[in-house]
C-alpha cells in the first residue's frame, strides 16, 4: 500500500526543521478512555484546540512501506497544560500495516483502510471532548479544567488512540503526531484535501467506474498518486 506514501513523507517534510518532542508508546501511559463520548460545557473547559476560527487539520495515512518502524508520539508545539488560549490543532495518524492484500482484493482491502480511519471515532479520552466536524480532515477538540488539572497531555492521549489502534488488527505500528503551531497546521492543510481525493478515488473506483483514463474525472489524482492507475487498471495496463 504505497497510496499514501507521498503525503506521509510530505507531512514528516513540514517537520523535519522544526522542534518536535518524541515519546515512545507505552500503553500503561494511556489516558484513561470512556465508553462514549461526553459533554464538556464552555465553562468546565480549560482550552480548545481547533475551534473559534482557528485552524484544524485530521488525516490518518496508511503504508505497508516500512515508514513507520516504532509507536510513538510527535508533539510539535506547545503542549496542552500549557496552552494559554484557544489554538489550531492537527491531529495525523501514520498506520503501517500488514499487506492488505489490494492486488488480489481492492474491496477488502480498501474497507480495512476505512475501519482503520473509522477508529478515530471510538476513542473517548475523559476530558477530552472530540467535536465531529461536517469535514472530516477537521478535528476540534475541548479540553476540561479538571482533565488538565489531573495531568492529561498529548503524550497520554496519544497513547489511548495508539492502543485503540492497535485492538483494531493489521497495524503493526503507529506514529501519532499532535501540532499546536498554526503555519503548520496551515501548511498541512492541502494534504488533508489530498487524503479526501484518495478517498473518494478509491469509493468510485469501487462502484466500477470504467477504466478510461482520457475521459476520467480523477485522472488528476492518479497521475499524482503512486499506485493508483495500478490498483484500478491492474499493472500489465499502466
Ligand atoms: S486509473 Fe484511470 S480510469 Fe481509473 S480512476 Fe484513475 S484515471 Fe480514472
């Protein structure tokens, strides 16, 4: 699975000169999670990442590339205990992952990639209010005084979803990555655009949309995207 290889070296890109603090995974560090979500009223919360007007990018990538070799956290801007006021937030998840099998399977291998995506929505970190946005590479997130009070950091939180992720089967490893930096965030915004492109390519090319490329509304995208024409077209016809 290389679709998403180059927005994974993209997005690593926008990192490579600026501070980032790395902690490696450990599931007895996992902020304690609910069963649901909960309500957080404007008056319990201690921040909000994402929202009032500010900047907010979600993406997850998935590769069986060997890109990802360890779990662990990235935190790129200021942490959530000292967060002094409402600020943008991104929130990436980069999956390496058995073989999905997309050479013999398309359909099976691209409904793995979606109960992949779909995990972001069963992890409920106490404290941590996760507000769905009619976009879904948006991600605002509210933040109790209490959880702060208590401790909770990206570093926790960060290790809840990587366990989630790792019940969910197929992941090997995951590499969670929180920015608070807003040209960051800014910067990563067309790589979230470029996720939904693959994504909605790879839904149509599931309907079984004909396979001519001259008269293809996504060609764009599988001229830009490695693998895409040889997951649809099979490799002889490329
Ligand atoms: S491989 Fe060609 S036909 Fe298939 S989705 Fe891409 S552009 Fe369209």
């Amino acid at each position: 699975m290389k679709l998403y290889d180059n927005l994974i070296d993209s997005t690593m890109e926008s990192l490579s000169d600026r501070e980032v603090v790395r902690v490696a995974y450990d599931s007895v560090r996992a902020w304690k999670c609910l069963e649901d979500s909960e309500f957080i009223m404007q008056r319990d919360a201690g921040t909000d990442l994402g929202g009032s007007g500010n900047p907010s990018v979600n993406y997850t990538c998935v590769t069986t590339s060997g890109k990802v070799t360890e779990d662990e956290i990235l935190i790129c801007g200021t942490d959530i205990r000292k967060i002094e006021k409402d600020t943008a937030f991104a929130r990436i998840v980069i999956l390496e992952t058995e073989d999905l099998g997309e050479d013999v399977d398309q359909e099976k291998a691209f409904q793995a990639i979606r109960n992949l995506e779909f995990v972001r929505y069963h992890v409920f970190p106490e404290g941590y209010m996760v507000r769905v946005s009619s976009q879904s590479n948006q991600e605002q997130v509210r933040i109790s005084r209490d959880a702060i009070r208590r401790g909770i950091d990206f570093a926790k939180v960060g290790a809840s979803y990587i366990k989630k992720y790792k019940e969910a089967g197929l992941v090997r490893h995951v590499r969670i990555i929180f920015i608070t930096r807003k040209d960051i965030v800014e910067a990563l915004l067309p790589n979230a655009n470029k996720v939904d492109l693959i994504t909605k390519t790879l839904t149509h090319i599931l309907d079984g949309m004909p396979t001519d490329c001259g008269h293809c509304s996504m060609k764009p995208v599988c001229d830009e995207v490695e693998g895409m024409k040889e997951l649809h077209l099979g490799k002889r016809r490329v």
